[in-house]
C-alpha cells in the first residue's frame, strides 16, 4: 500500500483504543488527506485521432496495475473503516471540545474525499493547457460547488479537458493571430467554462460561453477568475444564459457565430434535436469557414443519444471534416461512463470520447 505520511497501513494509524491525543490523531487525518488527481494519462497510447474515425484501444490493464488497483480498493475500504470508527466515537477522553469537533470534521472530509467526487464540497482545479506557438502552458483554475443530481454542470468533465487540450490542433479555417479578434465563437453547455475560457486563450478570440440559469453564476465566477489569462493572450469571454428549448425569438445573421463549440452535451433524449436545433439557429451556416467542434463521451448509456446527433447533424447538411477518438480521465464514480473496468488509479476512470469537427 501507498505510504502516507510514514503510514504503511491502517494498523499503523493512531488507535482509538490507545486514547491518542488530539493533536496526534489530527496530523495522522491530514496525512490521510487525498489531493485531486492529475486528469492526464502519461502513457503513450493515451488517445488516438485522425481524419477517418479511430477505434483503437487503450491497452488493457496489466498483471500490476490490476494488483495496485486492487491494492487501492482495499486500503480505501480500511481506511474509510478507520475514519468512520472516529466520527462514531464520542472522543470523550479529550477535553477540549473544539479539538473533538476539529477532528470530526476532518474524519467526515477524509471520508468524502474516498466517496468519489459527488460526496466532496466544493473544490478548486487546475488545468494545464498548451498553447499555439510555442507559447507558455495556459493555468485554469475553476471553482466547482457542491454537486447535485440535477446540476451536473457545476462538474468540469473528462470531455473538455480533452477537447481544450486539442484546440491548438483542430484543422480549423481561423485567421492569422493577429485578425482572431474578430472570430465570435459560441460555447453550448459550458459548465464550469474550461472549453470556452481555453477557446479564448489559446485562439485570442471573442468567446461567448452560455449554459442555463443555475449553471451561469458559477461559470460567470470562473471566468472573471480567469480573465488575466484570457486577456493576456489577447482572447475575450463573456458569459449567459442560453437554454436550448427557448426558440421565441429568430436569430440575426449579425448575431451569430462563426465557431461552436460543445463538450459532453447529451444526457437526455431531447438533447440531440435540441443541441442540433441549437447549433442550426445559432451558426453562420452561409458561411464557407462556420464550424461546429463537439467532443462527446462514448458512454454505453447514451450511445442512442450520441448517434441521433451524428445523423441529425448528417440530415442538416453538416459534414464531418476531422474526427476521431481519445481516453481521459474521470473523477465519476457512478460506475456508468468508463471504459470496461477500469478504474486504474484511486479516484479515477478512463472514459473513451469521440471529437469531431463538422463543417457544410
């Protein structure tokens, strides 16, 4: 097992039946702190992408990574049986009621932190993004509330990391770096902003990011969070809101856009007419160089949603100029959206997307 902070194992931890003091068992919870993974996978089969659509796999799971994943389980099921065993005890050796309440608290956050990241409060992650030219690495950092069931766009998705690290390499008509200002790009669904705030960054682009109502105060936060990146790399991003089944009012050709973007959109059966209607109204389709970028989650459970939006997008005249497909990683643990087995590291899932550019 992993050794934290000297602690080769639970029955190295601190024992309630010693009565430790407070400030002994204190340091052995923040030693049993678990950071937020790194999304990255180092290995070189990590994605695949190409003009035709790719299928290749991610090498399956070896002899030793099965053995440490194992190992993994294990510990955080120890682990979790140390922690719960303190919130459960009444500490009454200890005096000091603020140091009982102290490590209660901590014991709960160590707990959560094994739960997987609906059971977390709020977190800030970082991203590292490369940009064109040679240019310095891009940090993003956003803020994620606490999750609910029915506002998963307060969670920043495998699918925009993935696409955001692509966009210095989409086979895309943009214009040299100094006339991107004038390139409008829309983001559907955006979040917590990573896709639109890297747009900005990494093309230097006028980027317009929206998703609904309850989503937009915290993507509105990350973006002015963010705003010295955007605007040292010579990009702007605003935020709104835009709900996909509002079609009240017809779109100007002067209000739409040249680029949309979108990543990880479908979790309904509405969602492929709605996002296609979306991108229809919203889209320059007069013009030659207008392009919808998407990145989706080959997830078994959606997959009817995922081939619905292919031929929608097909019946509305677009075409797929590039396409293909790559693995990330997820801090999902719903046990639905990964690829078959595998959570290779504590916290962390592989999870297939398929990324496409469409163009008329």
């Amino acid at each position: 097992m992993s050794d934290r902070n000297g602690y080769q194992s639970v029955h190295d931890l601190p024992q309630l039946h010693e009565r430790p003091s407070s400030q002994t068992l204190i340091g052995a919870l923040q030693g049993l702190t678990i950071s937020q993974p790194s999304w990255d996978i180092s290995t070189p089969n990590n994605a695949s992408s190409s003009s035709s659509s790719s299928s290749s796999s991610p090498p399956p799971p070896s002899p030793s990574s099965q053995h440490a994943a194992h190992l993994h389980k294990n510990q955080r099921t120890t682990e979790s049986r140390y922690l719960t065993s303190i919130i459960s005890s009444s500490l009454n050796w200890m005096s000091d009621e603020s140091a009982r309440e102290h490590i209660w608290e901590l014991a709960s956050l160590r707990l959560c932190e094994r739960a997987g990241r609906t059971a977390l409060p709020q977190l800030t992650r970082t991203f590292k993004i490369a940009a064109e030219n040679n240019n310095p690495t891009l940090t993003i950092t956003l803020h994620e509330p606490s999750l609910t069931a029915d506002h998963l766009g307060l969670k920043t998705w495998a699918a925009s990391y993935l696409l955001a690290k692509r966009l210095q390499d989409l086979p895309l008509p943009l214009p040299d770096e100094g006339r991107r200002r004038s390139v409008r790009v829309l983001e559907l669904g955006a979040g917590t902003g990573l896709l639109g705030i890297a747009a900005a960054s990494v093309w230097g682009c006028k980027v317009h990011l929206t998703d609904l109502k309850d989503i937009v105060p915290n993507l509105e936060r990350n973006v002015r969070a963010n705003s010295e990146v955007i605007g040292r790399n010579g990009g702007e991003a605003t935020t709104g809101v835009l709900d996909w089944e509002d079609r009240e009012e017809p779109v100007g050709q002067e209000k739409r856009y040249d680029l949309v973007l979108a990543a990880d959109p479908l979790y309904s059966p509405r969602h492929p007419r709605l996002l296609v209607d979306t991108v229809s109204r919203w889209l320059k389709r007069e013009s030659d160089t207008a392009r919808v970028v998407v990145e989706l989650p080959l997830r078994d459970a959606y997959m009817k949603e995922v081939n619905e939006f292919r031929s929608r997008m097909m019946d509305e005249g677009f075409v797929i100029q590039d396409q293909g497909e790559e693995v990330g990683l997820d801090d999902w643990e719903d046990g639905g959206g990964g690829l078959a087995g595998d959570e290779i590291e504590e916290g962390r899932r592989q999870v297939r997307c398929w990324w496409a550019v469409w163009g008329k």
